[in-house]
C-alpha cells in the first residue's frame, strides 16, 4: 500500500448550506480533506447540520481557517490550483498530483480578481 498524500478542496466563503454539504459527502467518500475559508454564510453546529441532513459531517476531515491570506500564508504556492471562469486555461491543462489544493470561490462571486492577477 502506498501512502500518498490526500486532495484537499478549499472553499473559500461558501454561502450555500447544501453546496458544502455535497462537497463535504464526495470529499468523505474520496479521503479528501475539506478546507473552510470563514467568513461561512451558514452555521456548522450540530442543530444546523443535523437539519440540513449532514449526519455524515463528523467523518470528514475538515479544516477551518479564519480568512484566505491565513489559509495561503500555510500552503505551498506550487500546490495550489485556483478554479475560475474568469480566465481563458482550462482546468485540464493543470498538472494536478496527490496533495494539490483545488480552490473555489464563494457561489456568487468567485475568487477574489486580485488574487487571480486579473
């Protein structure tokens, strides 16, 4: 068995409840670690999640970060992969290997330009 190193998938700000959730089920089901960018627009506690169906929560590794610049300021640059429809390359074209981080923006803005260098 070899031991290679987790995906990890960062939602930055996410806003929808069940998005998260659909995220946090497939990143349950692949070993994928979860990374929350707060500010969150909903609530993580047990009542909230438990209502919303997340029963399954607790088994996904999850990590929370206060805001974006602390979650960058830890991460390896070359590790990252940043996920857009702001710019023209193709997702395809990355070169993605265990350990890479795949970074989405909140439902209804997407990542910050400054941060894509648009």
């Amino acid at each position: 068995m070899t031991n290679s190193l987790p995906f990890n998938i960062v939602l930055v700000e996410p806003e929808i409840p069940p998005n998260t959730g659909s995220i946090a089920r497939l990143c349950g089901a692949t070993n994928t670690v979860l990374h929350l960018v707060h500010p969150l627009g909903f609530s993580t506690d047990d009542k909230h999640l438990k209502r919303a169906g997340l029963d399954y929560w607790q088994h996904v590794a999850i990590r929370h970060w206060r805001c974006l610049d602390d979650f960058l300021a830890a991460q390896n640059e070359l590790l990252l992969f940043f996920f857009t429809t702001k710019v023209t390359r193709r997702y395809t074209a990355a070169q993605f290997k265990p350990g890479s981080f795949l970074i989405f923006g909140k439902e209804t803005k997407g990542l910050p330009e400054d941060l894509l260098g648009l």
